[in-house]
C-alpha cells in the first residue's frame, strides 16, 4: 500500500488504525495489539493494492481480534492495514430500494448503482416492544388455496413453513414472493425476500422468477450465496428487515418478508459460536440460538399509530426431517403457528405439498370473515379440516381391510380426502386463486359429503354457498 494512504488514514482515524496482521487463517486475519474492538464492528480492509475490502470482528480478546473478510482477499497478506469504524454495519434505505438486488453485503448484482440517497440504518435492528404492538387482524391473499383457506396469513404474524431437503419449498417461496397481495383500496404493498445460503442455481431460478413475472417492480431481493462467508448469512436476514422496517413504517407500506433457508442461517451462526470459542449447546448450537432468532422474528408485527405492517414467512428444511431438532423447535415457540411440508404428498405428484393435519395458523380467525375475506370462511375452514381428518383415518382403516370393508360413510370420506387434496391443495405453479376461488372449490370439494355431515356450518350459511342451492 501507498505510504500516502496509510499517512492520509492515520490523520483521518488517530488510534483507530492496525498496520500488520499476525496470521492469516482463511477468511479470518489475527491481529495483535487491538484494545477497543466490538463484537460485529465493521472493519475497512486495505491490501497492497490499496483496494478497500470490508471485515466485521468475529471475537474480540485482551491484546487481540478476529476479524472475518467480506468477499475476496485475494490480494491480502500480513503487511495489511486494517481501520476500526467504530460501529456496526449499516446500509443506505430510500424508495429507491424497491425493485432492486443485493447481495449479502447489500452490494447491487443486478447491474445497478448502489443506493447513495436516503438513511443510514444498523441492520440489528429492535424487536417491537409489545407495549406498542396491536394484534394483527387483517388478511394477506397469497394465491394459494391450502394456505389461503385453511392457514390464513395475516398481516404482522409471523407464519413459518418446516420442509425438508427435497421438497419444492423454494418453488412456494417463489410462487408466494409472485403472488402475495393485500386486499383493498389504496394499500401499498412489497415484498422483500431474503435467500440465504443459496447455491448458484437457486439464486438463478429466484432472478428469473423474479424478473420474468414482473415481481421485482415491488420487490426487493437480498441474496446471500452459499459459497459467501458465514457471518454474510447472519447479516442477510437482519438486512432484509432493516428494508422492510423502513418500507413499512416510514412509508407506510405492507412489506411481506419471506427467508429462506432459515437452517442456513443457523447453520452459520454455529460455525460463527464455533471460530469464536463459545460453550457449545444442543447438537452444537449455540445456547444463545433462541434468543438469536427471537431477535429476527419479533421485528415482524404492527405497531400503534403506524399504517404499514411487517409479516415474516420464514421458510426452513428440518435436519433430518426431526421436527424436535433445535432449529424448528425453537422457531415454533416464536412463531405464530407453521405449515408442513409432506414428502408422501409430494411423491403423490400435488403441489405444493402441504400436510394440512399438523398445520395451522394461530390466530388466523381474527383475520379473516366478513369485510376482510367471506363470512363462510371460518365455518368452511373447519368443516374441510374436521373431514379431511375422518379421510386420512378413513385411508388408513382401509390400507388393513381394504376399501371393500369401508362402510359406506367411510368410502365417502376417503372420496373426499381425495378430492380435497387433488382439486383444493393441489394447484399449478403459476395458478393465483384469489380467496372466493379458494372458498369456493372448498364447497364443491364438501358437495362430495351428505348434508347432514356438515355440522360444523350453520345450515343458514349452507343454504347460501352450497352448490346445490346455488345452481
């Protein structure tokens, strides 16, 4: 490097400047005689090329610091020069970020300038303090029936989906980034997806979605690759709703923010408490994991006097498909409900795959019915639900005695199972079904059913949607 440089970056920062670095291990420079470092401070990196490059500090000691480059060190060695900003990363927000990609390091990949105007934010971010917090109460339509109609998403929940390896997770993360929209006049809404962890070819389909649809003119996309380094998966999230916070509650917009893969995130997060020497958990998880994700999870929600809303749908691949595993686990007790990904639906050929008995949405009733979706929602919901459960029995009755030994009320709900899981939770990559589509093949699916099956519906409700009343 320039000695001018060096000159000129001691008179600017006096103190805060590290010329040489003890050992070089990978990503991660050694750097002895450091005395004021913080954990995630940001740390501008200068080689003999006097390229700048950008680290975050990893672990601090008496006398010493880890710090972790961000991107290419090629170039780096122990002559390096390293300057301590003093704070923890931050990016620049404006309107402007609507319709644009970044990577980990909420650098452009889509070609673009980077945003120069607007706000500088940390990304860490504050949960919502639940004094300040109103229960969310109003409908997002995604397009897609199972969800829609039986696991209504609301705006400020937090509703993740559990998959496993394998499953088309990524192809619903896409359909519902394409689809999702806020019913109303005059509402605004984004969305803002965060890939973490992705492999080439993930990131690759999501772009082509993205652009070939249409949805990047309301969408912002942060995209972390797999191959960037671990704490760039730990900064994707915290990015993503540092954008969402400010689309929603500084313009007053209703931001959707889908994340995938959660487990990546995780994954990074033990290798971080691994370099760092910490105390390792449950299978090797930090202790600190639930907290970690309730720092994410609880900037989701609605707050008091503010008109927009930030909804979280994370989506994460269960190790092992275990759902006691820590990461799904945790997640559950933070989350408002989850819907399940099911391997045995999938190889049936329906898409998308949804195991409908263990899912749910908690307080999917205070979004839904008259004014905000159709007053026979929540009666239809229950009535598909409650026979979709004497179906599976039913199925299960006849793989011991055969369906010859069904009685006949059995044979019609197997019938119904059936039909309900080909024509209402299956459904085409590219089919949006808005919410009277969705209530609708509900009713033609329950017509299968006697009328006298469908207790859980008042008959005056029956009378006005039933396909026999209304042909």
């Amino acid at each position: 490097m320039a000695e001018t440089m060096l000159q000129k970056l001691i008179q600017l920062y006096p103190g805060r400047i590290y010329r040489g670095v003890r050992e070089i291990r990978g990503n991660l420079l050694i750097v002895d005689g450091v005395e004021d470092a913080a954990y995630n401070e940001v740390v501008r990196i200068y080689g003999k090329d006097a390229r700048e490059r950008f680290g975050s500090v990893l672990e601090t000691k008496i006398g010493q610091a880890t710090v972790q480059v961000l991107g290419d060190r090629e170039g780096l060695d122990t002559d390096t020069v390293l300057k301590f900003t003093g704070s923890t990363f931050k990016i620049r927000v404006s309107e402007d970020v609507i319709g644009r990609i970044f990577n980990g390091r909420f650098e452009p990949r889509d070609g673009l300038p980077p945003i120069v105007t607007g706000e500088l934010r940390e990304i860490t971010g504050e949960p919502i303090n639940p004094v300040s917090r109103e229960y969310p109460k109003d409908f997002i339509q995604t397009g897609v029936s199972a969800i829609d109609g039986l696991f209504s998403l609301i705006r400020g929940q937090k509703l993740p989906i559990f998959s496993v390896s394998g499953l088309p997770h990524n192809l619903l993360a896409a359909q519902v980034a394409r689809q999702a929209t806020v019913r109303g006049e005059g509402e605004q809404f984004a969305v803002v997806f965060a890939g973490i962890g992705l492999r080439k070819t993930e990131a690759e389909f999501f772009l082509e979605q993205f652009r070939e649809t249409g949805a990047i003119e309301r969408l912002v996309a942060i995209l972390n690759m797999a191959d960037d380094p671990a704490v760039e998966r730990l900064w994707t999230p915290r990015i993503a709703l540092t954008v969402a916070e400010y689309l929603a509650f500084d313009l007053d917009m209703h931001v959707l923010v889908i994340m995938t893969d959660m487990t990546n995130y995780c994954e990074a997060l033990r290798e971080v408490s691994s370099a760092r020497g910490e105390i390792p958990g449950r299978l090797g998880y930090p202790g600190y994991l639930y907290s970690d994700l309730a720092t994410l999870y609880e900037r989701a929600g609605v707050i008091k006097g503010k008109k927009g809303t930030v909804t979280l749908f994370p989506i994460l691949t269960m190790p092992g498909g275990d759902l006691r595993h820590p990461i799904p686990d945790l997640t559950g007790y933070i989350t408002e409900g989850q819907i399940f990904l099911a391997q045995e639906m999938y190889a049936q050929g329906i898409y998308p795959p949804i195991n409908v008995l263990p899912s749910l949405s908690r307080i999917m009733k205070s979004g839904i019915g008259p004014g905000k979706t159709r007053e026979d929602h929540r009666y239809l919901a229950d009535q598909l639900y409650d026979a979709y459960s004497r179906g599976v029995k039913a199925r299960d009755l006849a793989r011991i005695i055969g369906e010859v030994g069904l009685s006949e009320r059995n044979r019609r709900f197997l019938k119904f199972a059936e039909e309900f899981e080909n024509k209402f939770v299956n459904q085409g990559f590219y089919e949006n079904r808005t919410i009277e589509e969705t209530l609708d093949i509900g009713w033609q699916v329950l017509s299968i059913l006697p009328e006298e099956e469908l207790v859980r519906i008042p008959q005056k409700i029956i009378e006005k949607y039933h396909p026999k009343y209304r042909s």
